[in-house]
C-alpha cells in the first residue's frame, strides 16, 4: 500500500498501464477518479502553456481546465521507457476545440515516489493548441478565465 492506504504502491513501469487506462476514460470525472488516488499530496504538475499545478487540488484543476477547452482529449502511447522511479512516456494526443480537430505529440517524464506520482513535466510543442485556440474567438474567454483560475 503507498502512504494513502488506498492503492498498491505504483512502480514507474506500473505507471504506462495506468497512464493508458486513465486516458482512455471518459473526461472528466471518470478520468479524475482514476489518477485522483495514484498522486503525491505534494506533486507537481509542470506544462507548456499552463502554470505549475500542485497537490491533488491543482492537478484537478489544471485537467478540469484542459477538459472544458477539449473535453474528448485522448492520449495514445507510442513509446516508453523506464529508469528506476522515472518513466517516459511519449504519446499522441487528439481531440477537438469546438469542431477544430487537434493533435500534437508529448513527451511526459513522471517520477514516483513513495509509491505514487510526484512530480509530472510535460515536453510538448503548444504551437497547435495555441493556434487552435487564436483561430477561434469563441474559445478566448473560457481560455483566459481557466488560466485565471489555475494561477490562484
């Protein structure tokens, strides 16, 4: 059991399964239930685009935010791999702003310790969503208001 008491201790190689199986879910509460138990009261969320999100509490919020603006985001796995506590994921994520399709390649290192997730750094390229989100106007309000709320 991790220091929760809720989960067997996630490994980094356990990792790519659950990260598979969460992305596959529907957004965003069953996708929120799913990762909810795996993450370190004191991780830490970093990613191109948003700020930095911290704890249970701000990966909720920052995935609420990234599901209002593509709410059928989905992430395929490419490829992985593995070095002790550290797991690399790379996968395709698609979806849709509004009717704009969506689809941009990342690369997630995440580091597990005590038996879950404690730290998250996304490398992407922001250049598509970015773009998706300026070719749409109808989408900058709900964008700025979600950055807004990310940074409290």
């Amino acid at each position: 059991m991790n220091p929760s008491g809720t989960q067997p201790a996630l490994t980094a190689a356990g990792f790519v399964e659950v990260f598979a199986q969460g992305w596959a879910l529907p957004k965003p509460e069953p996708f929120l239930d799913h990762f909810r138990p795996f993450v370190h009261p004191d991780a830490t969320f970093n990613q191109p685009v948003f700020p930095t999100a911290h704890g249970v509490d701000g990966f909720e919020r920052l995935f609420r935010q990234v599901f209002a603006q593509f709410p059928d985001l989905v992430a395929l796995v490419q490829s992985f791999a593995v070095d002790s506590d550290t797991v690399y994921i790379e996968s395709i994520f698609t979806g849709t702003l509004g009717r704009t399709p969506i689809s941009f390649t990342a690369c997630d290192r995440f580091d597990i310790q005590d038996g879950l997730l404690f730290q998250r750094r996304s490398h992407s390229d922001p250049l598509p969503v970015l773009l998706a989100t300026l070719r749409r106007p109808s989408s900058w309000p709900a964008a700025a208001r979600g950055l807004r709320r990310l940074r409290q």
